[in-house]
C-alpha cells in the first residue's frame, strides 16, 4: 500500500506534463495556422490590389 502511493504522484506527475505538453503543441499549431492564414489572405488582398492598379496604368498609358 505504500509503495502505491509513493508510486502514484509521480505518474500523476507525468499525466500532467504531458497534457500540459499537448497543450503547448495545439497552442503552437493553431498559432502557425492563423499566422499561415494571415499571410495567405494579405497576399491575395495584395494580388487584388495590385492586379487592378496593373491595368489602370495599362490604360492611362
């Protein structure tokens, strides 16, 4: 009975750094998905904006 219980922290221990680890990592992925997101919506707005500009400056000249 004492061997369990000296046993048991330590596994519980464990338990939560490994929760605490998989919380970092969903943390970290969904940070790299929005930022990923981000930059993929930044570049099409750049395309539309430059798309546009492109042929004005076809027609004015």
């Amino acid at each position: 009975n004492i061997a369990l219980q000296n046993s048991n922290p330590k596994h519980e221990e464990k338990q939560l750094c490994h929760i605490h680890h998989n919380e970092i990592t969903l943390k970290k992925l969904i940070i790299y998905d929005i930022l990923i997101e981000t930059i993929n919506y930044g570049h099409s707005i750049l395309n539309y904006l430059v798309e546009p500009s492109d042929n004005r400056l076809q027609y004015v000249f």
